[in-house]
C-alpha cells in the first residue's frame, strides 16, 4: 500500500471518530419516543432497510419492486440509507419509485415511528420499539452456516439487538427448516417468539428462475462465453464490534495474488464482501484488473449499477461463498 492511501485511510479514521463525538445517535432514541407518543401511523406508508442503510438489496429490495409492480401508486415507500448520494443513483438506474431517507436524520425516527409496515433484513436501531398497529415484516440474509448469537465466542454482546428485532416482528421469513430451527435456537426465540415464522424461501431467491436475465446481464457486462467466479464471503469474526480490518486484508490479498495468477482470459473473479468488511478493504492495489474492488459487484468496470443479488443471474460459480447463495442454490 502507498504511503498516500496509508494517509486517506489513517484520515478517514479519524474523520469517523470526530463524526462519533458529535453523533446525534443519543438524541434519537428521544425524538423517537416523541414521535412514538405523538404520531399517527399512517397505512399507506412502507419504511423499508437493508443491512443498516449500507445498500439497497438483499430480499427487501426484492418486495419493494413487487409491492410498486401489485400495487402501483398505492403506498409511499422509503428505503433507509447511509449514503443517499451514492444510492440515489442506483435507484434512478434500476427505476425505482422510492424515498431515501437517511437512517442518521431525526425524520428517520418519525417514519420509523408512523410507518405502517416496517420491512428490514438486519435489524432496526436498539431504541427501536413497535406499535400494536404496525406491521413488521423480518427477511433476515443469510443461512447461518457459523455460529450467531449466543453461540459466537463474544456473541451476548451483538446477539441483544438482534433479539430484540426478531420478538417484535410479526412475520420472519426463513429459506429452509434448518435456518429456523438455528435462528431460533441460537437468538433464544423458540419460547418467546409469539409471531409467525413463514416458510416461504427469501424473495431474493426469485433471481435463480431467471435464466434469460442472467445472460441477458452477461452480455450486458460483456461475458458472454466467459466462466464467472464470485467470491462473496460471510463475516466470520468474533465480534461486529471489534474488527481486525489490517489482518483480514493482509490474508485476502496474499489469495486473490494467488488465484488471480490462475486466471485464463475467459475467467471472471467477482468479490463481494460482507457489509461489516467491504468498506474497510481495498484491492485494487497490487491487484490485477479480474479482481479490482469496486462497488456492489466488484471485479469489472461496468458492474457498478448492478448489485450482489443479481451476481447469480450469470451463472456464477460460488467458491467458498457467501454460505446461503450455496443453500439457496440447491434449493
């Protein structure tokens, strides 16, 4: 790594640490139990999230384009950000009839608060608590082939608000028997959880019954006749809180080297790190172009308008990936 992009990474530290000491996080958890007290829950509006605002994908963004295909013009929809600018644009590109409301504002707590369906793959804020009126719809993202909640070595102190999500929801989606018999298992839920679990798969998985989409997006991208790879590895750290980003991208480079020298010219090497990681970790140093980091898909120059889910629409081939895209597949 050069010294500069040792300089912006050591900058973008502490600019991180300033933003912290003057967040208005502890002054959200009041203005939401103001709106909580005083606001309405209004029925015609949909509050939707994935991943705490760091993307717009994942099974949540696969309801919102089936609730404005069922039901056009007939609810206002926001979809949760961190990154309004950035997202804004993937949702011109894609055609998407949404609001961005950034998760970081005051507005937030109000919609979150008079929403009358809440609609989220990870979790909503700790301060977070639900209406009798409110409909919560809980997609969940993944298969857990590793240990979560109780079962990760450090996992009480990231399992809480997780667990606080799941007993308020109404609805939990899961993919298969062995997702919910984990969820619950290891997130306590099995005597507590008085909603409905739906056994329904994760709507993201509609993508693996498009096959015409999938070459059409190959040919778009320019693959067609190409073998895709993605590599889209789950986060396997001991804790979301304490995070080794130095060690992890020393170990992950000295392997893209390795399998980047193994590439033929009809191979394409996509990465797609987890939320907890990709933002923290740069390969484009050092790395051949098969394997360049860029956003949501990464790996070729013109996959940035495109988002993880749709990486299986060309076919790719899953080494070591992201556990659920291999279990999803075979279901």
């Amino acid at each position: 790594m050069g010294i500069s992009a040792k300089i912006q990474r050591i900058i973008k530290k502490i600019l991180k640490y300033i933003s912290r000491m003057f967040s208005k996080t502890p002054k959200r958890k009041f203005y939401f139990g103001m709106f909580y007290k005083h606001c309405k829950v209004k029925d015609n509006v949909i509050l939707v999230e994935s991943f705490h605002g760091s993307n717009i994908s994942d099974s949540t963004l696969a309801l919102v384009r089936q609730i404005l295909k069922s039901y056009p013009g007939k609810y206002k929809i926001y979809y949760g950000t961190e990154n309004k600018k950035k997202h804004a644009e993937f949702i011109k590109e894609i055609g998407l009839d949404v609001k961005l409301i950034d998760v970081t504002t005051f507005k937030y707590t109000k919609i979150l608060a008079s929403a009358k369906y809440l609609i989220n793959n990870s979790s909503f804020p700790v301060y977070f608590v639900k209406k009798p009126e409110q409909v919560y719809i809980q997609t969940w993202h993944g298969t857990p082939l590793k240990t979560l909640g109780k079962k990760m070595r450090l996992g009480i102190e990231s399992m809480y608000n997780v667990q606080h999500n799941f007993l308020q929801a109404d609805y939990i989606t899961f993919p298969n028997d062995f997702t919910r018999d984990v969820m619950m298992e290891d997130y306590n839920l099995n005597d507590l959880y008085t909603g409905k679990v739906v056994m329904a798969g994760y709507p993201r998985n509609e993508i693996f019954f498009k096959k015409e989409e999938g070459e059409a997006l190959k040919a778009e991208l320019g693959l067609a006749g190409k073998t895709v790879y993605a590599y889209m590895p789950t986060w396997r750290g001991t804790s979301n809180h304490d995070i080794n980003t130095a060690s992890y991208e020393s170990k992950v480079k000295e392997i893209f080297k390795v399998i980047d020298n193994k590439l033929s010219d009809d191979q394409v090497f996509f990465v797609n790190f987890h939320p907890i990681l990709k933002d923290s970790i740069s390969l484009s140093i050092g790395m051949a172009a098969s394997v360049r980091l860029t956003p949501y898909i990464y790996g070729h120059p013109n996959a940035g308008n495109y988002q993880d889910r749709d990486t299986p629409k060309t076919g790719a081939l899953c080494p070591r990936a992201f556990a659920s895209r291999i279990f999803h597949h075979e279901s």
